[in-house]
C-alpha cells in the first residue's frame, strides 16, 4: 500500500484529533486543583543595594 501524501496527511490530522480528544476527556476528568504551594528559595540570587533614600525620589529611568 503506497502512503501518498494526501493520505499522509489525512492519516496525520486523524491522529491529532483522536489524540486531542483523548488529552480534553483526561483534563475534564482530573480532580479540580484547591490550591498551590510556593516552594521556598533559600536565597535571593539578585545583588543586594543599601537602601538610598534620595535614589528611591528620582523618578525611573524607564518612566515615560
């Protein structure tokens, strides 16, 4: 059996169907979910400035 290209394709879109179906049957039957929880990170990975209380009044260099 020769696998033309239109049958390719047509062989192709029928899989992504029966596999999209079966993905939204599997997401409708989950649990809702109730809640999250965060996972804590042991340290700030950013530079840490001393605070300047004149810098804090300037207005940002990205403003406007």
């Amino acid at each position: 059996m020769e696998l033309k290209r239109r049958n390719f394709i047509a062989v192709g879109l029928a899989a992504l169907a029966a596999a999209g179906t079966g993905a939204w049957v599997w997401l409708r039957q989950r649990p809702p979910v109730r809640w999250l929880v965060a996972v804590r990170v042991g340290h700030y990975s950013g530079p840490i400035r001393p605070l300047d209380e004149c810098e804090m009044k300037q207005p940002g260099k990205w403003i406007g």
